[in-house]
C-alpha cells in the first residue's frame, strides 16, 4: 500500500508492538443511520487512480473495492472481491479467484478483464499515477484465464507483490476505460465497494449512501463492517473549529493528528480517555501503520541543494520547545523516515537545536552577512544571492511552531517567508516543484513500508511521490536490493542502513514520533473497543440510536 498526502506534519507515531489487544467485531450490530466523519482538508481528487492524498484513500475505502483486505486484528489479508488467491511454488505467480456475485455501482458485473484493466489503469501515463507505479513494476504479465480467474506473474520476487496485488482498487473498464474520459472524472466515483457516492458539495461535503448491492453484506467474516446507511464526510480545517463539531456532537469520529490538538480538545494535564457530554476522546496505542510529518527541502534550489544549509536549517527548528510548549513532552523528537523504536529505525541521536552549529555550517558554506543587513548572501552562479526562503504549508494550527523556526531562523542570517496556502493550492504546488521549503506529511502505508515511493531517484519526476527530488545512488542500490530479499530480517538490515543514509542526507527536517494515536467520537455512536490491533475500527461502529 502506498503513502499518501497528509496535511498534518506536526507528528510521526512511534510503532509499537503488540500493544492493542484483539477486539471482536460485532456481527449483531444494528443498521441505519448516518455517521458524520471529519476530513482536515478536502480531497484533491475523488479518482480512484490519480488521487494521492490520504483524504481520497480515506473516501475510496467506502466506495471502491479490493480483491483482499487487512485484518484489523492480524494483519493478515481476508478475502474480499477474491474468494481466495493461490501463489505458486516459485513465489512469482498469483492467482485470484473472484466472487460471482460482486457487481459495481452501475449493476455491470466485477470481471477478470477488470481487474486486469484496473492494472493498466494504473500503467497509463494519462493518469500521472506515478505513486503507485513502484508497487506494481515487478508484475510482468497478466492472464485472464477466464470471467471470474486472472493470473498475475511477477519478474522477480519483490516483498510486496501479493500486498500490492491484493490491494489495488478494481474500478470498472466501462467507466475509466476511455482515458480521455477518465482524467476528468475528478469528482466522480464508481466502484464496488460498501457505498455509493450520492453527492459532492464542494467545500462542504462528500455524501455516500449504502450500496444495497454489495456482495460483502451476506459474508460471513464482513459481518459487523459498515453499518450505516450515510456517511456524511465533511470537511474541517480549523482544530478549534473541530473542538466546538465535537462539543456540539456535529462529527461523530475525527481522527486527531496532532498532540496539540488533542490536548485543545480535552484540556490539560493530558488524559488518555476524555468524556465530554456529548464526545469521547481516546488516546490510544496499537499497531496500525504511522504516519509522519515533516519539513522538506527542494534540492533543486540552488542554495537548498547545499547539505551544509539543510543541516544549519535543521539545527534551527526547536523541536524540543514546540514538544514541551505545544504537546506536554508527548512526543519524541524524530531521527529519519521511519519511527523511532521500530525495527528499521537507524541507531542516531535527532538533530539538536544548535544555533551556534547551524551558523559554522553556513559561515563553511560561505554565507556571510557583507552588507550587515542582517540577511546572510553569497554568490552562486556568478550571482549575488541572499538567504531568503520561501516555506510553505497548509495547516493554520501549525503555523505557531513555523514562527518559531522563522524568528530562530532570522537570529541567525536566513530570512524565512512563511506562505499559508489552501490544501489543493499547497499540493498543486508541491505536485509540480514550485516551492524551496514545504511542511507535509505522510500516511502510514503497509505495516512495513517500502521506501522506494518517497526515496528512490526514480520517484522525483512528476507524479511521483519524490518531490524534494533527492538522489543517492547509494541509497537506489539499497532500496533495490532490499525489495527484492524476502527474508524478513535481511530486508530490515538492508532498509534500516538506507534510512540512515537518508537521515544523514538530510532531506527532511523529521519532527515528532507520536506516544499515542488520537481520535474524537461522538456520543451517538457505538464502537466494539477503544482500537483493534491495528485501526481504530471505525468501520465497525454503529449507530447509538438504533
């Protein structure tokens, strides 16, 4: 599975093991109703294919489909459109076998051809879906061996072939199948899934209804999943516009992203269950994959692509007062791509804040404040160029802590422009390179992530998810190699030393690990436990009134 576009960057989750225990579903729980779920920022596309941030993956698990699923208690793939999937011998070959009762939206039957097209689909240059490509480049071969059996065979071995496979969205080949057509299907959806799309308000909300004719209803192991008649997604930017939705019981589930913001919504000291008249708050611990937040640095602007400015930035941002004035030390400061305490996490220290370091790799880098304006220069292509930054960014919560770089960054010569930017200006921009500094974030994808998307020189064109467009053929040989080894312990050695080299090229400024996952939900609302062992279970949760 692939990471997606967070807007929150002011937190990582740190992994932790076995730390949720298994929560049953509830296979008697009762139909009907609406349940209103909160999006921070509206998705850039409703496209099954060409949408990449979270916000579409969170709208797309309602309305398209998959030939299997995780489990939220063992992580382990349940059949979904396949009733089951054999591998052969060898470990490159993946048969799937597909529900004869499984239609899409529009009554047109799921097919092998489907599900073949929905790989293409993902190979046409049209629909720009170089994020997912990485997944899927091992697949060398796709046989429809008939209407309701395709076989998928794999060049190599790759560790995420079946994950990759099981996982792709099946859209229908009568819909997208003219490409013209579908690329400017940007607001509309057709799938298989549990619900079909009803109506898109713009800027207010995305409306799906229950889809009477999924084939998921009458299986046994789906029993207690999607329990509501609506899903109303609507869409809040502003944490303390969410606090008051909460207050007032307009949302019932909000995941919460942040510390900070958990801590605006229960108050202090820190708690980690809040019961409020009309919402919970839980602070809870499990194992589902992380997101995490960051500041990133474009390597294509001349003075960025100097390793030496990049480390005195880093030097510059304070994450240990953000961590004590805005979350309560609640956090762990960051040190590379993935979490500390994780199998794959390098063995390092985070970058201290160090002003007097930050202004010798500069003086090293040969800026120097000449004209004593306060702003360091230097020449850089026969060019007097000042320190000057532009930082970009889209969340409005977290421009208290970019005021703090900006002023710890102007102490020492760098003048930091800050940019507030709408969420689908902000990505258009990042999506096309037109920015020095921006702060983002990314979703967690698989329980172990593959680091090619984000990392890999091969993902900095267009379309890819690589967009500070950093390089280290280093780094593209490890990547590469670690893909390929199936050994679950030789593969974390390989990608644990690329995660070093990352971190040690400082790419990003990697922020916090999270000690607790968030969420908000509202009293009318039931749910079978706090969290399963790797989600929230907000799938499984059903109406109070009912």
């Amino acid at each position: 599975m692939k990471f997606l576009k967070l807007i929150t960057v002011a937190a990582v989750t740190i992994q932790l093991t076995s730390v949720a225990q298994a929560v049953n579903l509830n296979t008697s729980a009762p139909k009907g109703g609406t349940f209103n779920y909160n999006f921070d920022a509206e998705p850039e596309s409703l496209h099954p294919i060409m949408g990449g941030d979270v916000y579409n993956q969170y709208f797309n698990n309602y309305v398209q489909d998959s030939m299997c699923a995780n489990n939220f208690n063992t992580w382990a793939f349940d059949g979904r459109l396949a009733e089951k999937w054999e591998i052969g011998k060898d470990g490159l070959t993946f048969t799937f076998f597909l529900r004869k009762d499984a239609v899409f939206h529009d009554g047109t039957p799921v097919t092998a051809d489907d599900v073949k097209f929905s790989l293409d689909a993902i190979r046409e240059p049209k629909h720009q879906a170089l994020n997912s490509i990485p997944y899927f480049e091992k697949i060398s071969k796709v046989d429809v061996i008939d209407k309701h059996t395709v076989k998928f065979t794999a060049s190599e071995k790759y560790f995420q072939n079946l994950n990759s496979l099981c996982g792709m969205a099946i859209i229908p080949k009568s819909v997208y199948g003219d490409v013209n057509k579908s690329v400017k299907m940007q607001k509309e959806a057709v799938g298989a899934g549990p619900y079909k799309l009803e109506k898109y308000d713009k800027g207010q909300m995305i409306v799906v209804k229950r889809n009477d004719k999924w084939y998921g209803w009458n299986v046994p192991h789906l029993k207690g999943l999607f329990n509501f008649d609506q899903i109303n997604f609507r869409f809040t930017k502003d944490d303390n516009i969410l606090v008051e939705r909460l207050k007032k019981g307009d949302i019932d589930y909000a995941e919460i992203k942040s510390t900070d913001a958990y801590l605006k919504a229960t108050g202090k000291p820190f708690k980690p269950k809040f019961k409020a008249e009309k919402f919970v708050a839980l602070a809870v611990k499990n194992d589902m994959p992380k997101s995490y937040g960051y500041i990133g640095f474009n390597f294509k602007d001349p003075i960025l692509a100097d390793k030496n400015v990049r480390l005195a930035f880093a030097h510059l941002v304070n994450r240990a007062e953000m961590n004590k004035k805005f979350a309560e030390n609640l956090n762990h400061l960051a040190t590379s791509p993935v979490p500390v305490g994780t199998a794959q996490s390098p063995d390092r220290k985070a970058i201290e804040f160090n002003p007097g370091k930050a202004k010798e790799l500069l003086t090293k880098a040969g800026w120097a404040d000449a004209d004593k304006n306060g702003v360091l220069e230097k020449t850089i292509n026969g060019k007097k160029t000042e320190l000057k930054l532009s930082f970009i960014y889209a969340n409005k919560d977290s421009e208290k802590q970019w005021t703090i770089v900006k002023e710890d960054c102007k102490k020492a010569g760098i003048d930091v422009e800050l940019k507030l930017l709408e969420w689908n200006t902000f990505i258009k921009n990042v999506d096309e390179r037109q920015m020095q500094l921006w702060a983002m974030g990314w979703g967690g994808g698989d329980v172990e992530g593959d680091p090619k998307q984000i990392w890999h020189s091969t993902s900095a064109s267009k379309g890819g998810s690589n967009y500070g467009t950093y390089a280290n053929p280093e780094v593209d040989k490890l990547i590469d190699e670690g893909r390929q080894e199936l050994d679950p312990k030789k593969r974390t050695a390989i990608f644990k030393k690329a995660y070093g080299l990352i971190a040690d090229d400082v790419p990003y400024v990697f922020l916090f690990n999270r000690k607790y996952e968030y969420y908000g939900m509202s009293n009318k609302v039931k749910a079978p436990g706090d969290t399963f062992k790797y989600d929230f279970g907000f799938r499984a949760w059903w109406s109070a009134t009912k």
